[in-house]
C-alpha cells in the first residue's frame, strides 16, 4: 500500500532533486519519527487545573498499571535486544507501533481518570480517548512544554497549508515547522480514510465533507494512527530492501518517542495521584 497520495509520484520527483532514490516512502516514514522523536525531548505535561478532591481509586487502576509495567518492560527488553542483535529490528518495526501506543492509551487512561474522577474513562474507546486529550488541552486544562503538541487544527486549515514539493523525502530537514505541517496533513488523511469506512461512503461530499472539515487533529495521534497502520493495514515500507542501519534507526526513534511521552505523562500522573490519593502510581 502506498502512504503517500494517489497522485503523488515520489519516484519521479526525487530524480528531479537529486537522482535515483531507494524506498521513498521508508524515508518518509522515517523523517516523519526522527521528528517526533526529537520533537519531544524533555517533554513534560502539566495538569493546570485546582485539584482538591480525594478518592478511593477503582480497583481497575491497579489493572491498568500493571499492563504499563508489562508493556514498558517489553519495549525495553526489545530495544536492548536490538542493541545485541541489530538484524532484529527487521522484525521489530512492525510491532514497535502498536507496543508504543497501548503503553500511551494506559498512560491516557489513567491521566483522564485521575483528572475526572470519572470511571468512565477506564472503558472509553480508543479514538474517544484522544479526542478528550485534545479537548483538554485545548481547554488548557493540560498543556505540554512543547507548544507542537499542544496545537489543534481543523482539517479545513491543514487542507490549505502549503507544502513545497519533495520535502517529505528530504533527510534532516531544517524548517521544522514545515515537517511538522506534513505530518499533520498526513495524520489528516489518515483520519479521512477512517472517517469514509466508517461513513462507508466513498467520496467526501455534502454534509460529511463539512462535519469532517470541523474536526481537529493533534501531534499527539501520531501515535494512534500508526498503531492503526500497524494493526490492520500493514506497514510494507518496511519490506523494501532497506539497511538494517535504517531500520534500527527506525526502531530507536520510535521507542525513544515512546519513553518521551511515558516520562512526560508519568510525571502528570504521579503528581495528580499524589492529590487523589495521597500515593505514587508509577514508580518505573
């Protein structure tokens, strides 16, 4: 499956910048997590608003920390496999998605319940959990240290945003900002995709194109858009006779974005359940 839009011939338009070019969509992938990876050093959530109240915490929670434990020790058991045995990254970059985003969805969880005090939020759904992260922090109720992820955008505005030819293929891009507008155009059409099967139209018209226009993205469902990827409609990037040194570059970005958000949201976590609670959730 190609990544890329239909009408979009990377091939063709890498020769015009600088000659033959292996795996485009690879790289592109891969520019796409070196950012966010690096986008998200020393990342750190605050939760602004006045809690006070106590509680006594679900028997659930105690559920959900032990499967971030588990996942948190599997990722880490694997990145230290890979740095023994780097030919198994081949195998890993395909698993490292969905392990990265159930460690983040429990971490979510968590973060919103302790929050509420609701425990609806130990059953919502996946999307829905996301969509209540983005609400809050465009409420302000959360912010992030780095404004990229605190940022929403309706799809209307990132349809319009400008993107010059060739730039998602380019290594080490300087403007940042503009690497950050392609993935959020990416994230978009991803979004359109799930929005038509789940519509089960096949065109964007009418009164769904304007209900879809509305909605709003942010950086941080990078993370469950590629698990969706993952999940059920592979990632065949990956199979392109690409350098094992590519690979594990592959892999280190994304388990290092992973640890990115972990200590960020653990930190959150911690502070808002030593307010319910009067305890430490997290300790690893």
């Amino acid at each position: 499956m190609n990544f890329l839009p239909k009408d979009y011939d990377l091939e063709a338009a890498w020769k015009k910048v600088s000659g033959p070019f292996e795996h485009p969509d690879f790289v592109t992938h891969a520019n796409y997590l070196h950012f966010m990876c690096e986008s998200s050093k020393n990342l750190e959530l605050k939760c602004n608003l006045d809690i006070n109240k106590q509680i006594t915490l679900d028997k659930r929670v105690s559920q959900k920390i032990k499967l971030i434990e588990l996942t948190l020790e599997n990722l880490k058991e694997e990145k230290r496999n890979i740095d023994k045995y780097p030919d198994y990254a081949v195998v890993c970059v395909s698993w490292v998605p969905v392990k990265s985003y159930y460690l983040i969805f429990n971490l979510l969880i968590l973060l919103q319940y302790l929050k509420s005090t609701s425990n609806t939020y130990l059953t919502i759904n996946h999307s829905g959990l996301f969509d209540s992260l983005r609400e809050a922090l465009e409420k302000k109720e959360f912010t992030f240290n780095i404004d990229y992820f605190n940022q929403a955008h309706s799809v209307e505005e990132i349809w319009k945003w400008k993107i010059p030819k060739w730039e998602n293929v380019k290594r080490n891009s300087a403007d940042e900002d503009l690497r950050y507008k392609q993935i959020m155009k990416k994230l978009a059409l991803y979004s359109v995709e799930d929005f038509k099967r789940n519509k089960k139209i096949k065109r964007l018209v009418g009164e769904n194109k304007v209900q879809f226009s509305k909605s709003k993205i942010n950086l941080s469902e990078f993370l469950y858009w590629y698990r969706i990827k993952a999940n059920y409609r592979d990632m065949e990037f990956i199979d392109k006779g690409v350098n094992i040194n590519e690979f594990v570059s592959f892999y280190n970005d994304y388990f290092e974005l992973s640890m990115n958000f972990y200590l960020a949201m653990k930190e959150c976590i911690n502070s808002l359940s030593q307010k319910r609670a009067n305890k430490i959730l997290l300790n690893l």
